[in-house]
C-alpha cells in the first residue's frame, strides 16, 4: 500500500481501465522505474517509507501549489479559499505597468460578505456568499477580500499568521478558448506533399500562401490545416514523419520558399544560384513525372546552399532592425535552438553522443563552442527568422483572402529525444521514459513513440514556461492550432526503457494548469483550438475539453451510436463543438475507404490480424451502411455504385451536422487511394514522401490542383447553403 499511495502522490497510476469492466494493474517495477524519472526512490521499502513521509509532510505544510489556477468569473480555486484567516496576498503582474503589486488580506472574521462578481466580459454577476455555497442561482462565486487581476501569468506570494510563507504562479486565464467566427469549411494537407511548378522538390510556404489565398477566394474556404512545420533532426536519412521533430518551438527552414527570401534578387553568384534552381526543377520533376518519392535530405541540401549565398547579402537597415527584434524577443530559446544545429554540424544529431561537456547546455565547454561557432549559430537564427516571416505571410494571405480562421498549424505530441528540445529543455524531460499508447483493441502489444515525455512537476515549478514559449511561438502566426493526441493534456502513458509498452503506466498532468496555460495563449493570439481526440478517452475529458471551447475532432466512419444501436450517428446528433471531417492523415483516403483497397494495402504489407476475405467483407458491411443511410437521408443522388459521388454524399452529409468547421482531405478532392502514412510500418510503406496525386495515381501539381474538375464538383457541395441546390432534388 505504501508504494501505491507514494504513486498516488505523484500521479502515477498503479493500474488502469482499458474498458470499462476490465481493471489491468500495473507491474511494481514499472512504477519504480517511473517514480525514479520524478526523482522519487522507490528501490526499496525503506525507501518508499522516506519517500512517503517527505512527499505527505510538505503536501501537509505547504500553503500553496507551484502553480494554480484561476478561471475569470468563476470560483476561486480551493488552494486559495482554504488559506487561513489573517493571511496576507501579493500578486506581481505579468506586464504590471507602473502599477504596484496587488495586495489582499484574508479577514480574520470570515465568513466575508457576498460580493458581485463580474463575468469573463466584464458584466455583473449576481451577488453569491464568500465560500462557494452559491445563492442557489448558480451564480460563480468569490471572496469579498479577492480582487482579481487581469489574464496572465502573474507571481503570487502569501503569508500566513505565525510567519509560514509560500510563493505561486498565478495563471488568470478565461473561461475559453476563442469560438471560430462562422461555420467554415477549408482542405487538410501535408504541406510538402503539395509541389507546384515552382517548389524546390517538395511543398513549401509559398505554395501553402498560394493555395490558402486561392481557396480562400475562389472556394470560399475558411481555413487550411496543414501537418506540424517543426524543426526536424537533420541527418541522412532524416526521419520524414513531422511527428518526431528535433524542436517543437522553432519551424524547419526546409519549407522556405527560397525566391520569397528579399535578399535573393541581390545575390552576386547568380550562375550558382541558377545551377541550384535547375537542379531543383529536375527534383521536383523526377517526383511530379518519374514516379520519386519526396527526398526532404536532396530538398535540403539545394535549399541550405541556396541560403548561404543569400546569407552572404548584407540585410537593409530595416531589415537589419527586424531581424535583431527577432533575436531579443525569442531571447534564450533560438540561442539554445541555433547552437544546437550548429554542434549537430560539427558532432552529428544526437547530442548524447557528444562530447560530455557539451551534453550540458549551460556548461563552460558549451559556452565556449557558442563563441567558435558564432557564424554557424547566426546563420541557424537567421533561418528561423526567415521561417517565422514566411509564416506570417502565409497567415497573411489567409486573412487577406477572406479567410475566417486561416492556417491551422498542428502541435506534436513530443520530440526527438536526441533533438534541440531535448538538449536544451533537459531538466524539464523525464529520462528513460518514452510516450506510447497501451494495449488496446487495436493494438494488443501496444505502442512506443520513442519522444521523452514532459515531468509534470518540473513544469508546474516553473509555472509552465516551457509550454507557455511552446505555445506563443506555435499560434504567433496561427489562426488556429490543432492538438496531437489532446488527451495528453490530462495523462500520458509513460513507458521505461527496455520494457514493452504493455509494461507501461499512465502519468497525470495538473489538466486544470495545462489547459488554463493554452485558453490564455489562445486569448492572447485569438487562435481557435482544436484537439484530436480519436481512440481510447478517458471519461471525462471531452467534456472538460468543451467546457474550456476545446474543439474536438469527429471523423465519419468512427461516429455511430455506440451506447445504443451501433448504426452510423445521425447527422444532428453530432457534437457542434467540433471539427467534423471524413478521413484524417492517419486513415485511408475516402476512395479507398469506398473501394476496399485499403484493405488490399494492408494485405499486401502482412498487416492484417483476420484473414483477408473476413476483412473484405467486415469493410464492405461497414461501407454498405453507411451508403445506405446516406441513400436514405437523400444524399447520394448519383447512386451507390458511383464512387465520386460517394465522395460527395460524405461531405454533403458533415454539412447536415452542427459541426463549426468542416474538414476536406486535400487528396480526396482528385480521388488519391494511398495514404500519406500507414500506422504499423516503418520502411514497408514510403510514409510521409508521397506527393498529392488523382485517382490513377499520377501526381498533381498545385496549378493543375486548382484547375481539375473532380474538386470543382466536389467544392460545389461546400458552398453556403443558400448558394446551393438541395443535393436530394
């Protein structure tokens, strides 16, 4: 017991409910290995004993949490009303002005009076009693002695009568995230699968400019959602999945449009820059006309020596101003990022291979490699900088187009653990831990993703910079950022080196800290959210996610009346908070999905677990239903055997529901059957190097994109209800 009570504290799960009449425990080696990444020894029962005794003493003797959580308009949290009478309470602001700290004091003589309270937009709530009784109205509540600052993160310090002090991050945020603007309707795509005839072998951001303002204008769409753009480990081969970045903070210079960059008309060596250009032109055209795959290392090498030369340009003054804005606002982050590529050049991708002086940061070795390596850190900066303004003008071009949310980034789940982040954030990683997922229904051995996860207490110590900066650089040019695995949030499953993800357990987050941190950052950027919450959630999570305007993610084929009939979900029933589409990146095309070949795919790869005629016919049954129903609600006029008009009814159907924005795989739009990655492979399958292509398989470029007439019929389903005939006749 004592061992499970010492797990208890620190949020580490001792068992776990795969479903909800199955309890599975979790092997006491695992929770040792786990509590040993939080610092906590468990080796022995001696040592549990210490370890027990130490983590209940300071949970009995400390006034406050690391960090807490106040929600405007709402009651306080009951760190701050269960404080002792007399205590007295000083916030420094965030951004405090020439303002002094805010002061309080606790009366002695509570109960204190009721007080109004005034809501998240400034209005006056009814008048409730001090300790969160209520008037019976379900009015929010606060002390009389509480005077609440503004959103931000603020240091909170408390004394208490007879001289026990603490001190506190203070996260003020709002009841929720921003609400996209109007029901939308906009393309999902992995960005470098998207080449135009201009891009240097792979999608860039001046193709992602392009084909928001072009859908934007011409299709009336309302947002593009594109992978994660974040710094990869360089190396050759370099792992292509944007999932598994080196650095989730900074972007990957490998999506810069290089004739965008300013100084590019100014560079003196033009007939190196032309050789560089036309070796690119045969890149793209072995991928777009000879069947390659996407080479992101041959994309890169062209790229970075075009970048040298660019370098090599003296930046204006205004330029000049600009990028030294750039370098004192992203301060320490970028100096660690840039210096991190730099050794990488010098001492490979993996920095525990490096010298020992150098695995540390802020080592007097590491200090001195800053300054031999000046040139190659300002040259890793001055790539991030270029990034960051490609960006913003693609986010630009967005807006300018009449978009209302623009370019919806995505965040990843974690990094690399051999990567920038990982080097420069490494207090803040739990080592010898990996995030995975645990047995399931579809995955019996389970799963590890090899990405170090987060130590909840280390980021609650430091009021939780290192998400804050994560997130203020993600949704600084973002209309809206989707979440990887959002259930991350609350808990990861935590797996310890050498042992299977079956011997894994769940670690808990302060969820309340973590989605408090992404409302105000949201707020601050006026970014809408959204969270992939597919697959096994624990309960409670979706609805604490739309409480704080978290949307979800529903995908066509998983919505079906699970707790009733099992038959496909009718159309209003489905959740509006929500981004409602029909495939994910993840997932076969509807195309496939429609004609069975995904299934042949995974024949033809041995990733099959029932033999291949019972999973033939279990695929047709399922997609019998769902054509028969979408017959039966009027949505298939074209019959059940026309495969594009299947592809329309799907759609014509996500518009029956109340979801706020709708989602349109870019690939479905021309009737591609392959997947840009197919979970389970590794080298079997060409993940996340498979260029945009039609129903023949034959790439297609972002010009010819714009012009086919498959998307045109299928983008006339999208338009506004009112500019649009009633698809049943």
């Amino acid at each position: 017991m004592g061992l499970d009570r010492l797990a208890a504290l620190h949020g580490v799960a001792t068992s776990y409910s795969p479903s909800a009449d199955v309890t599975v425990s979790v092997p006491d080696a695992t929770v040792v290995a786990v509590l040993a990444a939080l610092g906590v020894d468990a080796t022995t029962p001696a040592a549990v004993r210490e370890s027990l005794a130490a983590a209940e003493s300071s949970a009995r003797s400390r006034l406050l949490p690391p960090t807490l959580v106040v929600w405007t308009g709402e009651p306080l949290p009951g760190a701050l009303t269960a404080l002792p009478p007399g205590t007295t309470l000083e916030i420094a602001l965030e951004d405090p002005g020439p303002a002094p700290p805010t002061r309080m004091r606790i009366p002695a003589d509570r109960p204190d009076p009721a007080v109004p309270v005034r809501g998240a937009d400034g209005g006056r709530a009814d008048p409730v009693d001090a300790e969160g009784a209520g008037d019976g109205t379900g009015a929010p509540v606060v002390p009389a002695w509480w005077t609440g600052p503004p959103p931000g993160v603020h240091r909170l310090a408390v004394r208490a009568p007879g001289g026990r002090s603490a001190t506190g991050t203070l996260v003020v945020a709002p009841p929720r995230a921003p609400r996209p603007p109007a029901r939308s309707h906009g393309f999902l795509v992995q960005l470098y699968s998207l080449l135009s005839a201009r891009s240097w072998g792979m999608g860039d951001l001046g193709d992602l400019a392009d084909l928001a303002a072009w859908s934007g204008r011409t299709l009336g769409a309302g947002f593009v959602q594109v992978n994660p753009l974040h710094a990869a480990v360089p190396g050759r081969p370099t792992d292509p999945s944007p999932y598994r970045p080196s650095s989730r903070r900074f972007p990957d210079p490998v999506h810069l449009h290089i004739e965008s960059v300013p100084e590019y008309g100014h560079v003196t060596d033009r007939a190196t820059l032309d050789d560089l250009r036309q070796d690119a032109a045969t890149l793209g055209d072995t991928v777009l006309n000879k069947g390659a795959l996407i080479d992101r290392d041959a994309v890169w090498d062209l790229k970075r020596q075009a970048l040298e030369l660019v370098r090599q340009v003296p930046l204006t003054p205004g330029r000049r101003a600009a990028y030294c804005d750039f370098l004192a606002e992203q301060g320490q982050a970028l100096e660690d990022h840039a210096l991190w590529y730099a050794l990488a050049e010098v001492h490979g991708p993996d920095w525990h291979g490096w010298p020992a002086g150098l695995r540390d940061p802020r080592s007097e070795e590491t200090a001195r490699a800053r300054g031999e390596l000046l040139d190659r850190v300002d040259f890793h900066c001055r790539l991030a900088w270029l990034t960051d303004g490609q960006l913003a003008a693609a986010q630009r071009a967005a807006l300018d187009a009449g978009m209302a949310v623009g370019i919806v980034h995505d965040l990843a789940v974690g990094v690399h653990p051999g990567g920038a982040d990982a080097w420069a954030q490494q207090d803040a990683f739990a080592h010898g831990m990996s995030v995975g997922a645990p047995p399931d229904a579809f995955n019996a051995r389970g799963q590890d993703w090899g990405l170090p996860p987060w130590r909840p207490d280390v980021l609650a110590a430091s009021g939780y910079a290192p998400y804050r900066g994560l997130l203020r650089g993600l949704l600084a040019h973002a209309g809206a950022l989707r979440i990887d695995h959002v259930m991350g949030l609350f808990r990861l499953w935590w797996v310890p080196e050498g042992r299977p993800p079956t011997e894994g357990t769940y670690v808990t987050h302060d969820a309340e800290a973590m989605l408090a941190v992404l409302v105000l950052e949201a707020h601050r950027a006026g970014a809408v959210v959204m969270g992939e919450d597919l697959g096994t959630v624990e309960p409670g999570v979706r609805e604490a996610l739309a409480r704080r305007g978290v949307l979800g993610t529903s995908v066509l084929w998983f919505e079906r009346d699970w707790a009733g009939t099992g038959r496909p979900l009718a159309p209003e029933e489905w959740r509006e908070d929500c981004l409602a589409t029909v495939t994910t990146h993840d997932l076969p095309s509807t195309a496939a999905r429609l004609t069975g070949d995904h299934v042949a795919l995974r024949h033809r790869l041995g990733l099959l677990t029932r033999p291949l005629d019972q999973e033939l016919t279990a695929d047709a049954a399922d997609t019998a239903e769902w054509l028969g129903y979408l017959t039966r609600l009027g949505l298939l006029p074209e019959g059940e055997d026309d495969e594009e008009g299947a592809v329309r009814a799907v759609h014509r159907f996500l518009l029956r529901t109340p979801a706020r924005m709708t989602g349109v795989w870019l690939p479905d739009t021309l009737g591609d059957r392959r997947p840009q990655n197919l979970p389970g492979t590794w080298d079997q399958y060409p993940n996340w190097r498979l260029p945009v292509a039609d129903a023949e398989g034959h790439p297609v470029t972002l010009e010819e994109l714009a012009a086919a007439p498959r998307l045109h019929r299928l983008m006339e389903v999208l338009r506004p209800r009112e500019d649009r005939p009633d698809p049943a006749g």
